[in-house]
C-alpha cells in the first residue's frame, strides 16, 4: 500500500453531466456513441443529432438525450478543465498490478498502461483522482485490468483524468473517466461514467452509471432541472414540482410550463375547513343572541340549522 492522506482529494462537480452515464461531448455536434450488444444502466447523450447514437443489439435502460443542451457541454468541459488543474500528491508508475491505493490524487505523467488487480482502500467519503497525461499527452489502456473497491469505498468517488483517449479491454473497471479524445470499451464491465470530448463505442460491455449504482456514489445525486420557462430538454430530474407533473412544471418532457403560483391545490380542503369555521363562529355567535332574546331552545335550533349548511 503507497501511504496517502485519507479523504486528501477534492473532486470538481459535473454539474449538469452527471445525469448521464455515458455522455459524447464532442465539440460543433460531433458527438457520436456506438453501442453493439452492449447494456447501458443510465442515461446516454450526444451532441450530435438523434441519429449519432447508434444501438445494435443494445439495450439501454435509461434516457437517450441527443442532442444535449449547450450547459450539458458547457459543466463537462469545465468540469474536465478542472481536472486537469489539480495538483498531484503522488506520481505513478507502471501497471499497477497488485497495488493497494488510498484516497489522494495520483498522476501518470505520459500514458498509462494497465491490467491485474488495483485495490482502493478507504472510507465511503474518500475520494481517488487518476490524472493520465499531466506532461500534456497521454492515454489510458487497460487490458485485463480489474479495480477493487475495499474498506468501504464507493465506486462513484473514483474519477480518471485523461489527456487523451481510454481504452478497456476485457477489465472490470471502477470509476468516472473524462476523456479529452474517444472511451473504448470492449468485453467486461464498467461501474461509473464513461465522459468524453470524441466518440463513446461500448463492445460486448456491461456499464453502469453512477446513477443506477450503488448507495453512497455522488453519482446517485440527480441533477435538478432549471424550473424556468423554455430550457428545452436537460437530462435532469424535474422533481416533485405540481405534484409530479413535469409538462405542468417545466419543459423536460416537451410540455408547456405551467403557472408556478399555485391557486388553491393541495390547500383547498383547509381552505374549505377554515370558511366553515368562520362560519360556525358567526353562527355562535347569533345563536347567543338568540338565546339571550328568546332562550336557549330557539339558539340551539338556529346552531344546528348553520351547522347543517356548514
């Protein structure tokens, strides 16, 4: 085990891009994602037109959003941006195989070729920064590479940065990669986002994104939807806004936004309810009046009759 500072990294927000599972950002509408007999748990998105996400035996279960608004964009290449700002605590060599790791930020200063077994060891709060490439140019590979999480760490607090493309073949993988060229995925699995500025192709692959893992993943936090009118589609979670509905509430659906001030809804019965106590009161009131004239028979019928009618 290389001795680190537990909880010592700091990962950047995705801000609107962490809804999305496997994202194609590619700049001028270039983004394009393959999927061939693949399963994707999350939801995909493009820069590119609906046709630049391509299924063939694919099942993706989850939201296609092609193309992704422009603040989709905007969060990841800033997100990515700063990424690549961070400081290193520790600079790496090698594979990696065999390898116990805990939280901190680790760089490769070229490429990075990987396979056997990397563990990460730390709490369920510990983050990892892999930065790949920090001396400008660099790929990650990984052939039968596999990451295991240990000690309570979650796989959605694992965050690769890479200056160029990434490539695994047959590896399980653990965590978020930003790519700043196309993400490769051929055979095995791969828990977390797969995040790039080129091409996204999965192969014969299992992924699963940080929102459709397990409890205890930044990833499991949805990206609100900004409530105003004519945002278009966000890839967010509209929330429980007009009780559930969000062509009531927002465009996500392609609905037609509503008015935010409710009139009465939820409130009603209690509206209803108060108008009948006021009611009763003012008949109290009278039925005394009548008591006090003609005695209490007659304010006891006059009571019951307001009742009634309450």
């Amino acid at each position: 085990m290389l001795p680190m500072a537990a909880l010592a990294a700091t990962a950047p927000g995705l801000g609107s891009a962490a809804s999305f599972a496997i994202l194609s950002a590619a700049p001028s509408g270039g983004g394009a994602v393959t999927c061939t007999t693949s399963t994707i748990t999350g939801d995909v998105g493009s820069s590119g037109l609906p046709a630049s996400v391509v299924q063939t035996g694919c099942t993706i279960n989850g939201a296609i959003v092609a193309p992704v608004s422009s603040a989709v964009l905007s969060d990841f290449n800033t997100a990515y941006n700063a990424y690549g700002s961070i400081a290193c605590d520790q600079t790496l060599t090698g594979t990696l195989a065999g390898i116990t790791l805990t939280p901190g930020v680790y760089c490769f200063d070229a490429a990075a070729t990987l396979t056997g077994m990397l563990t990460l060891n730390g709490p369920a709060t510990g983050t990892w920064i892999f930065k790949v490439g920090t001396s400008g140019t660099g790929a990650l590979t990984g052939t039968n590479f596999s990451v295991v999480m240990a000690g309570g760490g979650s796989t959605c607090n694992v965050n690769w940065w890479v200056a160029q493309a990434a490539t695994m073949t047959t590896s399980n993988f653990v965590g978020t990669i930003l790519a700043g060229a196309a993400i490769t995925t051929t055979g095995g699995t791969f828990t977390g986002d797969a995040l790039a500025t080129a091409a996204v192709t999965l192969t014969n692959a299992n992924l699963v994104g940080c929102a459709g893992s397990q409890v205890g993943g930044k990833g499991n936090e949805k990206q609100h939807c900004n409530q105003g009118v004519g945002n278009g589609p966000e890839g967010c979670d509209p929330g429980n806004s007009n009780q559930g509905n969000p062509a009531n509430s927002n465009d996500e659906l392609g609905g037609t936004p509503g008015n935010p001030g409710r009139k009465g809804g939820n409130d009603k019965a209690a509206s209803v309810a108060n108008v009948s106590h006021a009611t009763i009161s003012a008949a109290m009131v009278r039925s005394n009046q009548l008591s006090g004239a003609a005695g209490k028979g007659n304010g006891d019928h006059a009571m019951a009759a307001v009742a009634s009618k309450g």
